[in-house]
C-alpha cells in the first residue's frame, strides 16, 4: 500500500525547522553529529533552513517527482484550501506553539516559500523522490530518520501492515534512530493510535522504542513522539 492522499495533509503543509526542532526534540548540537533524513516531507522548511547551515540534511517525498514551477503552483493552491480547512477546526487545535490561526498561516507560508525557493536549486540533491514503505537510498544510509504526519496520523487508511514495513524499512537505511510524530490519529479525539502498542510489541526483539514527551502543541493530544533505537 502507498499513501496516496496528499490533499489530507494540507493541514500540515509548510512546517516550519523550529516546529521540527520542537516536535522531534532536537537540538542543533544533536543535529551536527547526525546525517538526517526527512521522510514524508512535503513543503517544510527544515531541509532548507539547516541545509543551507552546513548540516547533512535529506528530505524525500512523492511530491519531488514535479518540476519547480509543478511544486510552486501547488503549494500556492494548497494553501488556500489551508485556509479553508481550518475554518472551524480550532476544537481540534491545542494553541500552545502558534499564537492563533492567523499565527499559524503567516508562519507556515514563510516556511512554505523557504521550501519552494531551495527546491528550485536543490531538486535531485537535498529533495529526493520516494515514497514510504520502499526507499531509494542504502543500508545505514542514514543516522537518523524523522517521519512527520504519516504514520499513526492516518491509520484510518494506512493499515498495521503499511505502518510495520514503513518503519522497517526506515530502520533499513538508518544506523541509530528513528523518530515519528505524532501518535495521535487524525479523528481530534487526542487519543493515540491503536497501532502504537503494537509497533512497541512487534519490534521490541529488534529495536528499543520509547515514548517520549515534547514541548511542540498543536494537535491535541499530540504531545508525545516515538524514539526507535536500533539494537546493537
């Protein structure tokens, strides 16, 4: 199974590094000893941002498939239906990180156009095309994976199965770590995916997984990420 409905993301398009760095708990000291992949990254501006600091920084997406002025075009057109989306949506919005809505949209778009401007120079180098659960990248490739908004976000329709090799194969191409926010499912209860459990059991004779608090507020309930240490 591979994902297949971007127009559900748009909620999330244009993520900021600093929204990443608070999610994902990093630090920039952390980020300096690492080569980090992105995966599932659509329109962030993490890849941008510390990119063009001198960090080993990968994002991947289907998304990278299109041509610049494809990706610009679309992101202009997704956010205005952001802006549509999230009329009466703030019942399912924790405004602990942005300020309001307002907030929210002039952040995202700046990070947004912080994206589609390193696109434009970086396509095939920093942006890669791919999509979860195969990669196009080698064994250990990676020291550490981040997957933002995919999995357990979605699993309403992306099975267990999808969820189990997604992980898996993250695991493949990175050396230490994988990191997943958030655990909640899309459905604005705050309630964790039933499929966190699960991964916890089904990986535990290859893996050390942790739940792990974070400051990023946003989504409610989505207070928590999942650290996956590979086994030595």
């Amino acid at each position: 199974m591979a994902y297949s409905f971007s127009k559900d993301k748009i909620w999330f398009l244009g993520r900021g590094c600093h929204e990443y760095m608070s999610m994902f708990k990093l630090s920039p000291g952390f980020l300096k000893n690492h080569r980090t992949l992105d995966c599932a990254a659509g329109a962030s501006s993490f890849v941008p941002v510390l990119g063009n600091q001198g960090y080993m920084v990968t994002a991947l997406d289907p998304l990278y498939g299109r041509g610049y002025e494809a990706v610009k075009e679309r992101s202009i057109d997704d956010f205005y239906t952001l802006i549509q989306a999230h009329t009466g949506m703030d019942d399912k919005v924790d405004w602990g990180f942005f300020q309001n809505s307002k907030n929210m949209i002039e952040e995202r778009m700046k990070s947004c156009k912080k994206f589609v401007n390193d696109y434009k120079v970086f396509k095939g180098i920093r942006y890669i095309e791919g999509r979860l659960p195969e990669l196009p990248f080698n064994n250990n490739q990676f020291s550490l994976t981040l997957c933002s908004h995919l999995l357990f976000l979605y699993d309403d329709r992306l099975d267990y199965q999808f969820h189990l090799d997604s992980i898996g194969e993250m695991l493949r191409v990175t050396s230490e770590e994988v990191r997943i926010y958030p655990l909640v499912n899309l459905q604005g209860d705050g309630k964790k995916s039933h499929f966190v459990g699960r991964i916890t059991d089904d990986l535990a004779s290859e893996a050390e997984v942790e739940i792990v608090e974070v400051d990023y507020r946003f989504r409610k309930g989505g207070n928590e990420m999942m650290k996956i240490k590979k086994n030595i």
